[in-house]
C-alpha cells in the first residue's frame, strides 16, 4: 500500500495567517492527489481534486499544488470557519490510502 | 439536494454481524462507483471497500477482507455492507461516499456516518 505522510501534525495559527501543509506519498502517484476537510462531528468535504483542481464551491483561498510524491495544500488568508482537521488521500492506485491528518487550531 | 444517508449502526458483540446500508438521492447512484470509509474514535480515515458503477466489481482492505461484503442495489438506490465476525477493532464511524465523476477515488460526497459499537 502506498503511505501518506502529512506533516505538520497539529499547528497553531491566527486569523489571516498563510498556512501551508505538506503530504508526502511512498512512492509517485502522478496527481493523483485529493485533500479534504474534517470538522468536528461532521463528514470530510472535499477540497481539491486532482493535486490542484478546486472543488466546486470552495473558497479560493484554498490551494493545492504538487506531483509525483510531494504536495502542498495552502489555505492564503485563514478565516474561523477553516479551523479543522485536513487529509491528503491517494487516488493513485486500489487502496485508497490517507494520511494522517493535520489539525490547525486557532493560535 | 445529491445527498447519501447511512443507517444500520449500533451495538453488536464481538463475532456479531450488522448490515450498514446508504440511501442516495438526487444522483444518478446507478453511475457512480461507490465508497465506504471508516474512521475510529478520535482516529484518521481509513478506506474500507469499494463497488463499481453496476456491482461486477468490489475491493476490500486487508483488515476487512473474507468478512465484509459490499454491494448495491440500483433500482432502490442503496449501497450495503455486510459485516460478519466483527471484532473490537472494527468500532468506527462507517461513512458511504460517492466517487466524483471523473476523478479516480475523489469522494465528493460523503454521509454524515453511521456509529459501529464492537464490545461485551
């Protein structure tokens, strides 16, 4: 199976700040690269398809660039509603496989 | 309003069995493959199964396989999965998603989770 590592784990960021999260897979998986939001409670949503496609209805402070192994997902100015936890997820190849997580909480 | 709504969830003892099941609506479901996804209490995602479009083909993680079994039916619009020998490990919230037409395992649509309970 093809891992995916997401780092930073937790970070801590203000209103208005760039945040910027990385997602390494274990091997290249072309764009092959979709990252979601989790908030408390509620089902994922997706935010970008295809390494850097943005989802229909998501903000545009929400970017996503990247191929082969190394992604970046980038929220440019944090507004409250975005406090959340954030997955990158393979799509590659059968299983489908996700990292693991990053949680931004407000600074 | 595209929508999916899982239901079947609850308490079941180890080696128990339960029938998840997700309605979908304001889709063509008979087009889409389909997804499900668990996620452990205070854990990550973590993929469970799939089906494609008109049920020929499945998938099963490891974890899973030999002991879940998904499947669809198109005329009422409904996903399943069938969970026999369950075991402490498979509590989690089981989520159904869609596959984003044309985009590989891109899940646009997701349920709000149904809560499975393995324990004495």
């Amino acid at each position: 199976d093809i891992q995916m590592t997401q780092s930073p784990s937790s970070l801590s960021a203000s209103v208005g700040d760039r945040v910027t999260i990385t997602c390494r897979a274990s091997q290249s998986i072309s764009s092959y690269l979709n990252w979601y939001q989790q908030k408390p409670g509620k089902a994922p949503k997706l935010l970008i398809y295809a390494a850097s496609i943005l989802q229909s209805g998501v903000p545009s402070r929400f970017s996503g660039s990247g191929s082969g192994t190394d992604f970046t997902l980038t929220i440019s100015s944090l507004q409250p509603e975005d406090f959340a936890t954030f997955y990158c997820q393979q799509s590659y190849i059968t299983p489908p496989t996700f990292g693991q997580g990053t949680k931004v909480e407000i600074k | 309003e595209v929508q999916v709504v899982e239901s079947g969830g609850g308490l079941v003892q180890p080696g128990g069995s339960l029938r998840l099941s997700c309605a979908a609506s304001g889709f063509t479901f008979s087009s889409n493959w389909m997804h499900w996804v668990r996620q452990a209490p205070g854990k990550g995602l973590v993929w469970v199964s799939h089906i494609n479009n008109d049920g020929s083909s499945t998938s099963y993680a490891d974890s899973v396989k030999g002991r879940f079994t998904v499947s669809r039916d198109n005329a009422k619009k409904t996903l399943y999965l069938q969970m026999n020998s369950l075991r402490a490990e498979d509590t989690a919230v089981y989520y159904c998603a869609r596959v984003r037409p044309g985009s590989p395992d891109a899940f646009d649509i997701w349920g709000l989770g149904t809560m499975v309970t393995v324990s004495s």
